[in-house]
C-alpha cells in the first residue's frame, strides 16, 4: 500500500509528481502530499484523495527541478494532513516518503524521546526520519552514509525516498519488501512504486532490489547495497503502453478491465495452448515438470481474489492430476508453523506480485525446502523473483482495486498448468484432454457472449441495490465463484455478502432467508447440478429472493428463480471463467447505482504491501 513517486531532471517536477500520484491512488487514496526542493524544502499535503491536494495547491509556486511525492493508505495515525507524507525532520532539513511499516519504531521512538526529539505525526515514517537525522548529527556523515547505517537499525519492511535540503542535485531511496522501479531518461530519473509515472518518459527502467540504495542525480544513478557496495543496475524494457493506464472510454477502470477479458484470457493463452495440436507450452512449467508431476501435495497461497482462484485450482488439480492439494490463506499459512516436506510444492497466487502476506509465507515455505511456482500478473514483481519457477498471468495493467480480469487470467493459466502436468502424469485420457484444450481455447469468445448481456445485469442491480444483505451460493467448481462475487458486491457496494457452498446453507445461513434476502445462486450445468436446483427449492419455501447464474437452455431453474441471468454452456472445470463475470457486473452496477466509488472503495487498497 501507499504509491510514492519522485523525480530529479530538467522538466518541473510538480505535474510530473502529480500525474503519477494519480496513477498510483489505486495503491491508496487516505492523504497524499509532495515535497519540492528548490533552494528551499516545501512540504505540501492533504487528508483525502489527489485531487484534494491539487486543489489546495492552486496558486502555489511550486517551482521545482527535485520532488517527492505520496499517496497515503493509512496503517500507523488515522488519515489527517498531520500523518500524510512527506514527512519533514526535527530540522527541516530532510523530508522523506515511506511505504510499508517499521515494527521496530515504538524502541526507536523511546530512544529519540529520549533525547529530546518530539513528533508532529503518529507515523513509523517520522521516527525513522528523525532517527536517520540523528545519526546524520551524531556521525557527522552525509545522507547516504546515515540511512545506510540507519536501515541496519530498522526491522520491518519499506521503501524510503528522501530529500535533502544540502544536496538540491540528489534523491536517496532505499527498498526492502516494498515494490521500487527507477526510470531511466535522458539526463533525467523517475521513481515509483510501479512503472505507470514514467511510462511516457521512458521505456528503460531499474527494479530495485531489497536492501539495496539507490542514490538518483538527474544524469546518474548509482545503486549500491547496505555494506556500501557498487552494485550494476540492471536496466529493463518497460513493456507497457499509456493505454493500459487509461480508461479508454469506460467510466471505470473496473469497468474497462471487466469488458476486457476477452482479450486478456486470450492474452493468456496466447502461445501456450494449442488446441489442434493438443500442445501446452509453458517453459516455466516443463523446465520443471519432474518437480510438479512428483509433487507429493501442491500447497495454493494466495489473499483475497487470488485465494478463490487457488480454490478453483484446487478442484482442477486434485480432479485432472490427482494431487492432494490445500489451499491456505497466506497469512494464517505463515504463522501457524505449517508441515512443509520436500516434495510438497507451493503454488503462489497473486495479481500484484507484491501482497506482503503471501511474501512471508512464500519466505517460510522456501525455507523450508518447499517448491516454489509463482502465478503472477506483474511482471519483475517481488513475488515473480522469489517463486524457484512461474507463469505469468498477462492480463496487463490491473488498476481497479476490485480484482477482476486477473482473476480470470488467474484461472486460465491454473488450468492450463493442471492439464499441462495431468498429461505429463498420464492421470487425464486423450479424448478429456483434447476436449478442455478444445473448450479453454473458446473461452475467450464465450466470455464475449456473457458481456453481451451487461445491459440486463445493470436493471438488476437496480432492482437489488438497496438489499441490506445478499448470500451467494455455488456447489463444486461455482462455490469458489459465489465466494468472489460476495466479495466484490462487498467490496464495491458495502453491501454485506456471504459466500457458501449451496449444501452447507441449511447448516447455519438459511436462518438468515426472508423475503428480503437476494440469494445468488451461480448453478450452471454440472454434476452437482440437480443438487442446486433442491437447495434453490429450499431458498424459494422461504421466501428468499433467487438470482441465478444459469446455463443456456437451462429450463428448469429459468422456470424457479427470480431472476436468471444466462451464459454460454462450458465443461464445468472452465465454467468459472464465465459465471464469475455477472457477479463482477452486478456488483459494479449496483455500486455505481449506490454512488459508490468504484475504483477506489474505501478502507481499500488496490496492493496490500503490509503484513
Ligand atoms: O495482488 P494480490 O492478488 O496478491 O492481492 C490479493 C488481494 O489483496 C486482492 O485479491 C483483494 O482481495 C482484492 N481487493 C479483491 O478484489
């Protein structure tokens, strides 16, 4: 969480620094505030969104070669102009933005409070400023040299970014845990959290690394590591384009990224499946297929969205490859001193590449001698360079916080990375084989008839927007899919939503059924099939109201339910991938009929880079 941008060169910083500030406001949106260096330090900011500051900075001379620049997603101080970056120290000589959380800053505080030191904000960010200022007055040494020693100090995860009022030509940063990309233009750098600030400036860009210092000039960049080291920046093609950035016409980006799943899953598969043939090239996989077809137990770790892909997985690998599989929540996997054996592989979920919580346990299941395959949607991300091998999602620039086609990209690589080592085990027949290659390739199409009917689904949620509570409900592959759409209804409308397997409803939630109640059920054509249509005939003698996600031809839910919404028919291990897809309209529709931020719903933050 948190966006940081920074710029050192000939142009004005400020709209450079407010541009990316607004591309980053998917990483968090509390407070947000820059810091110009120009003769003099000034240190602008604002609770609310980037807007807010722009507004209040009208007027202002903001004439600056130097920036730094923040948006807030709040974890030590509530959101207020006092603990919106950046943060200025005791002097205000040095100013400094941060993402991610010192745990060690309580005993760094008592320390400098100790020594006389007093504290305008409730932020780990401002301690560890005034600590590397201590140490700059103590040691009698230059910036560089005091975060260097300061970040030995330092236990927890970051990227800093400062300015210092004694050296207007340089901007330190330093990484570890928290995502750090440095663009490289002519006689110029950018600094951000990700690559969408620089985009039009550049295509060269640096990841950094953790614990590694970058110190920018606006015509050199050195990067060194914590012992003082040179270290040789390796310079990276930026593959991004300024319209995956933009909404494109859409008045969401959830929107955009919904309508663009056709494209995305068929991205996906894009040069890996080949249905004619039979062929799934995937070199990340076959390079190492001995791992993965001998894995005693596949471990799936991933948080929120990404979780419910791995469950999916679940049911595709323990169907087609016949391997045990658990699927764990990152961050109760981590600290639960889990049962790793050697042969247990972990398959590591996540669109961002960069989810603090799925870091860690990636980290204790790696030390534990388990494989690790990443399935990633940003590429460079932390998580792609800590997986032993991986497959990348390419469903390209996610900004909506709502996660929505990664999720379906998600899915497509799963399965073709189950049916990849179901071959290679001999657990799947031809005749299966060659018809799922069949039906993923013309997923991408189906997915174009589903959105064909966006315009329903939006007199829906008009009908539905102003339910206090909603249940969703799917059996077998569609249960993972009822838990995602309860979460994006909840995430985008703040409607309250429960997801549950159909059958387990009368063991608890069925008390819950009125003739208030809208009850999504996702009921496709499956095997479990005939079972939904009696838990719908329970929901209906209660009165509930049944949504239902159903299949073409389907004319006996049509005849229950009501209201149906109709998708093409698929092989019930693909279905997923076109019944979530009214869940995620529904749920858009009714956010926006609700005045909801869509984009950016509160409390949220598109990249959860804390623990
Ligand atoms: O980037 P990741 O896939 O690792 O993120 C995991 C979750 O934070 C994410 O899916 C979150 O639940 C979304 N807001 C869901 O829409």
């Amino acid at each position: 969480m948190c966006g940081i941008v920074a710029y050192i060169g000939p142009r004005e910083a400020y709209p450079i620094i407010l541009k990316g500030l607004k591309r980053l406001e998917y990483r968090g949106y509390d407070s947000s505030g820059v810091a110009l260096l120009n003769n003099k330090l000034q240190v602008y900011k604002k609770k609310g969104k980037v807007a807010e500051l722009e507004e209040s900075l009208v007027g202002k001379d903001l004439h600056a070669h130097a920036g730094i620049g923040h948006t807030r997603w709040a974890t030590h101080g509530e959101p207020s102009d006092r603990n919106a970056h950046p943060h200025s120290s005791a002097s205000g000589k040095l100013a400094m933005i941060h993402n991610g959380i010192i745990e060690n800053y309580t005993q760094l505080k008592t320390e400098l409070i100790k020594k006389g030191y007093t504290f305008k904000s409730d932020t780990d960010t401002e301690v560890l400023l005034n600590f590397i200022e201590d140490i700059q007055k103590n040691n009698n040494c230059g910036l560089e040299e005091a975060v260097r020693i300061a970040l030995k100090r330092v236990v927890g995860a970051y990227v800093i970014v400062l300015l210092d009022k004694d050296q207007p030509d340089t901007i330190i940063a330093a990484r570890k845990g928290s995502p750090l990309v440095i663009g490289i233009g002519k006689g110029e750098h950018f600094l951000a959290s990700d690559a969408s600030p620089m985009i039009e400036y550049t295509k060269e860009v640096v990841y950094v690394n953790d614990y590694e210092l970058a110190i920018l000039k606006a015509d050199e960049l050195i990067l060194k590591n914590l012992g003082n080291e040179k270290l040789t920046p390796f310079v990276q093609k930026l593959d991004m384009e300024m319209t995956a950035i933009e909404k494109g016409g859409y008045d969401h980006f959830m929107l955009k990224e919904i309508f663009e799943q056709p494209e995305t899953i068929f991205d996906c598969l894009r040069g890996r499946l080949d249905a004619e043939k039979g062929v799934i090239t995937m070199a990340g996989i076959q390079n190492n297929i001995e791992h993965l077809k001998n894995a005693s137990r596949i471990i799936m770790i991933a948080c929120g969205t990404s979780w419910h892909a791995g469950l999916v997985a679940e049911y595709i690998f323990e169907e087609i490859c016949r391997i045990p599989v658990e699927v764990e929540y990152a961050s109760e996997f981590r600290y639960r001193n889990p049962v790793i054996h050697k042969g247990d592989v972990i398959i590591a979920i996540s669109q961002s590449g960069e989810t603090a919580d799925t870091i860690v346990a990636i980290e204790k299941a790696k030390e534990m001698g388990a494989f690790i395959l990443g399935v990633v949607n940003v590429v460079g991300s932390s998580i792609a360079r800590i997986s032993h091998a991986g497959a990348y999602t390419h469903a390209g620039h996610e900004i909506g916080v709502a996660s929505t086609k990664a999720f379906t990209a998600q899915l497509a690589v799963l399965t073709m990375i189950a049916l990849k080592i179901a071959r290679e085990k001999g657990t799947i027949d031809q005749t299966r084989y060659m018809h799922l290659l069949g039906g993923l390739h013309n997923i991408p199409e189906k997915v174009k008839e589903v959105l064909k009917g966006s315009g329903a689904i939006q007199q829906l949620a008009l009908k539905y927007k102003d339910a206090g509570d909603a249940l969703y409900l799917g059996r077998g592959y569609n249960f993972p899919v009822a838990l995602e759409g309860a979460l994006k209804l909840k995430e985008i409308s703040y409607i309250h939503a429960e997801g549950y397997p159909a059958a387990e409803m009368k063991h608890g939630p069925i008390a819950l059924v009125d003739e208030h109640l809208p009850v999504v059920f996702v009921a496709t054509k499956d095997t479990y099939y005939e079972k939904i249509v009696s838990n719908i005939q329970e929901i209906k003698a209660r009165k509930g109201k049944v949504i239902a996600v159903i299949s073409q031809g389907d004319d006996i839910i049509s005849k229950m339910a009501d209201d149906c919404i109709i998708i093409p028919e698929a092989d019930e291990l693909l279905a997923p991938m076109l019944s979530v897809i009214p869940l995620q309209l529904l749920a858009y529709y009714i956010g926006v009929a609700k005045g909801c931020d869509v984009d950016k719903p509160r409390n949220l933050a598109k990249s959860v880079t804390v623990e």
